[in-house]
DNA sequence: TAATATGTTTAGAATATTCTAAACGATACA
DNA sequence: TGTATCGTTTAGAATATTCTAAACATATTA
C-alpha cells in the first residue's frame, strides 16, 4: 500500500489508542476497532496481528470484547475458512450505548446498597437514644437521600439514553 | 460511636469504594470522600487515616485529588494546627464537572490528531495516481470527516455540561 | 485417517498501578 | 535554639493488568 496511506492508518490508529487508553479503555481494544474502521474491506485476526503486531490471543479476546459491544461483527467471505470482522461505522451509537449500559450496571448496584443502608439505618432509629446520637443519625439518613436522589437521576439519563439510540 | 451507625458509616464507604473502583477511579478517592460526605463535622487528614487505615501518604495525595475536583475543601479550625477537610454536598455538580473536563482534555487532544492526519491526507491526495488508491483515500476521507463530526458533537455535549453546572 | 488451518485458553512474563513506611521539610511552640 | 507536629515526597514492596507464546480444541482438507 501507498506508504501516504500507511502513514494516515497509523496515525490514525495510535491516536484512537491513545484515546482508549486515556478513557480506561484496553489500548488494543481501540485500536482493532481504529484499524477496521478505516478498513475499506473486512480483515481476519491474522492480518490485525499483522498490521498491530500483536499476539493473536490478544487479538482474539478484544475483538470479541469489540463484539460484546456490537462495535465489530463478523462477515462470512465464501471460500474463506478464517473469520472476517467489519466495524460498525455508526460510532455514536456504540459510545452512546456502552456508556449507558456501564452506567446502569453500576448505579444499579450502587443504588440496592445505598437502600438497603437506609433500612440499616431505620431499623435502628428506635435504638438512638441520646440527643449525639439522634443528630448523627438524622444527618445520616439526609446525606443518603441525597445520594438516592442521585442514583434516580442517573436512573433517567439511562432511560433518555436509550431513546436516542431506539 | 454508636455500632450500628458505625455499620452504617462502614456500608456506605464500602460501596462508594466500589463504586468509585468500577469507574477506574482510585479507590480511596471515594473512601475519602464518603467519609467526609458522611461526617457531621470536618475531618483531619489522621482521622481519615484512622478510619480508613491507610497510610498518611496516601491519604494525602487522594485528598489533594479531591480538592483539585472541587469535592472536598480546607476549613480551618481555631487552636488547630492540622489541616481539616469537609465535603461539599453537591454531588452532582462535581460529578458533571469531573466528567465535562475530562471528556474535553481528551477529546480537544484527539480532535487536533485528527485535524492534522486529514491535513497529511488532503497534502498527499495529488500522489495518488491509481484507481485503487484514490478510492482508498475517497474512504478514509470519509471515516476521518465521520469521527471529527463525533468530536464536534462532543464539543457541543461539553458545552451544554458547562451550562449545568454555572 | 493424518495433516493442516484456525480460534481459544492458559501459564506466567512484562508492565503499570497502588500502597506503605520512612525520610524529609516546614512550621509552631517550648 | 531545640523539639514536636504536620503534610509531602520518595523508594520500593505488593498487587493488578496486559501481553505473549505455547498448548489446546475444533473443523477442514488431503
């Protein structure tokens, strides 16, 4: 290939790595994405651990995590016995998407704790007899309020979330 | 202090930890601030060491991270010479900060890689002499102009944040 | 069936991150 | 001035993550 567009790929590649990288995200898992975005057809595993020089085991589990994500997805190429990959080119929606479903797991979580917290809490509020120990409780059970009311607000973003990506 | 508001104080702590863990945010880091968040009354940086047991190193450089997210800050108390930390409640404005600042550092740095490698393509798009490498570079043309566009909108979701939070 | 091609799993090497304990520097106070 | 009290920095220990190479399982072809 023309070494201009070879140029252009790497560049390309490293940058959308870095990025990845910056966001948490497995460097690798960015740039197989990066690598066939700008594909102009579907590659198998061999030529991305050609082109990232990478091992193929590496390769293979983060283009499955890349699938996971409905980011890749895998085209039959008749005649070929190795599986071809394409990226879904629509980047919003899988940003959009996983972000949303990162969230949601981990607010979900978050908010049964946080609830089951406020019950500890209740349930104990007959024990609390000084006037100490009353306050301390009562700013307890404002401070977790507020963190619920969070949790609910997050709760939406999900929802408005998944109406923009149907 | 009570046993049953100490479990409480504990539960909530440990899931804020994990929490904070799940989005690849130092641990600590949310340790230190449920704890301020909880406590009726600032914190020295040897309470939370206490509380928490951790070493003070670490303590003091988690609680600087948060003073630099705006999420706790220095109150001085008379005839004290230790530093005291207290939280500021508002927990949805330093989160939507943390997040819009982050998002903008990253997507500013990866939106000038992009400028630059369309600018090394556009440069080079008069050497491309054959029909396979003028349409190759038609395509990356085009994947290049699609991710710049996600980082317009970036840019303008950055800017509707700035707008949350004053 | 044997030989080859392909993707997955795994053991542990390489690297990066987190954490502690101790050294350090600065400030307050005797 | 010397001593105690703080917070910060730092060297390296402990831990977690990422990566490779090789073993493995499965399917395909000769």
């Amino acid at each position: 290939m023309n070494s201009k567009l070879k140029a252009v790929e790497e560049e390309f590649i490293v940058t959308i790595g870095q990025l990845s990288e910056s966001l948490s995200i497995n460097r690798i898992v960015g740039q197989l994405y990066a690598l066939l975005f700008l594909s102009p057809g579907p590659l198998s595993l061999d030529d991305m651990v050609d082109k990232l020089k990478i091992s193929k085991g590496n390769a293979s589990v983060n283009i499955r995590e890349l699938e996971r994500w409905n980011a890749v997805k895998k085209v039959w190429i008749k005649g070929e016995r190795k599986n071809f990959y394409q990226a879904n080119l629509d980047v919003l929606k899988i940003v959009i998407n996983c972000f949303k479903n990162g969230l949601h797991q981990r607010m979900q979580k978050t908010t049964e704790r946080i609830v089951k917290t406020q019950g500890m809490l209740n349930k104990s509020s007959n024990l609390f007899i000084n006037k100490e120990e009353k306050n301390i409780a009562e700013i307890y059970q404002d401070r977790l309020k507020r963190i619920k009311e969070i949790s609910e607000k997050t709760e939406n973003l999900v929802k408005v979330l998944s109406g923009l990506v149907e």
